[in-house]
C-alpha cells in the first residue's frame, strides 16, 4: 500500500472495518515524518517527541472516524500534533517548580547539551531563538518556516485569523533575527 494514496482514499478504507487498520497505517506512515519534526520543534527532545506524537496517533485513531472532512486531512492532524505539543508544555509548566523563565532556559540547555551543538553554526543560532519565543509565536514561525504552511491553512489549524499570525510570525522572525545578532 503506497504512500501515494489519496487522503479521500485513506478515509473511505478506515471507515470500512475490513480496510480501518490498513488505512490508518497507511495515514501515519504518510504523515509521521512531518508531524515527528513539527512536535520536536516545539518539545525540542526526541523522547518527549515521541511520547507527544504517540498521543497523537491514539487521539487520530479515536477521532478519524468523526472527521468531517471539512478541511484537508493535513490541517487536522497538525491542528491535533499542535494541541498535543501546548498540552505537554502546559503539563511540564505545571510539574515544574521553576519559574517559566527557567523553564525556557531549560530548552535552550536541552539544545546546548545535544551531542552535536555547535554554537558559531546559524542553525543552532535559530533553534537557540526558536526558543525563546512565546509558544504561540513558536508555533506560527515553525509552521511557516519549516513546514512553509500558507497562513489560510494556519488559520485553520490555529483557529486564528490570518491577519493575527502575519503579526505574529513577524514579530517572531524580528525576536529570531535580534537574539542572532546579539548572541
């Protein structure tokens, strides 16, 4: 079963119980890669990556069968994968008994651990910045950064009009490119 499937496809098989396991395995080959990195990017480590997408697939699994189709099957899931991230965030925050503050630092040390951290290369820079962004912001800069979503498609993972996440993406990409030049 290709990768190549038409998402309308996808759906029809899952909502027959003889094709729904095949169908959704189809699904999350087809799309884990994408929401893999955009979980990542916002939780930073692999194994909190992991944990988040698992949730993700088990809330796809559960709420595929409702999806109304009334927005690409993409849109859903990213709307799903971003929920789940914020959700683990929000969780961390309220485990932890630092200040928030701290807590960003606390990403940025993540990144500054990783076994192939190079401060002088610009991608590290970035990530570093990536960092210290608003969660919103995060989540607006990497969906257009890395995955180039369109804004009308943000909009409708976000629930945010598209006038309010242009303002933000570029106050994002101001904050990006003032830490750069500052550290």
């Amino acid at each position: 079963m290709g990768v190549n499937i038409h998402d309308t496809e996808l759906l029809i098989q899952f909502r027959d119980p003889g094709t729904k396991e095949m169908a959704f395995t189809a699904i999350i080959k087809k799309y884990q890669e994408k929401l893999y990195w955009h979980v990542r990017r916002m939780v930073v480590e692999h194994e909190d990556a992991n944990d988040v997408l698992q949730n993700v697939f088990i809330r796809i699994w559960n709420g595929l069968e409702n999806f109304r189709e009334d927005s690409q099957l993409y849109t859903w899931l990213y709307r799903i994968a971003t929920n789940e991230s914020l959700s683990f965030l929000e969780q961390q925050k309220k485990k932890s008994t630092l200040p928030l503050s701290d807590m960003e630092s606390g990403l940025s040390n993540k990144i500054q651990a990783d076994k192939f951290f190079d401060p002088n290369k610009l991608e590290w820079k970035l990530q570093l910045a990536i960092q210290q962004l608003p969660e919103k912001q995060r989540v607006v800069f990497s969906l257009r950064y890395y995955d180039e979503m369109p804004y009308e498609e943000m909009s409708r993972v976000l629930d945010t009009s598209e006038g309010a996440l242009k303002a933000s993406y570029h106050h994002a990409v101001k904050k990006i490119e003032d830490y750069i030049v500052n550290h």
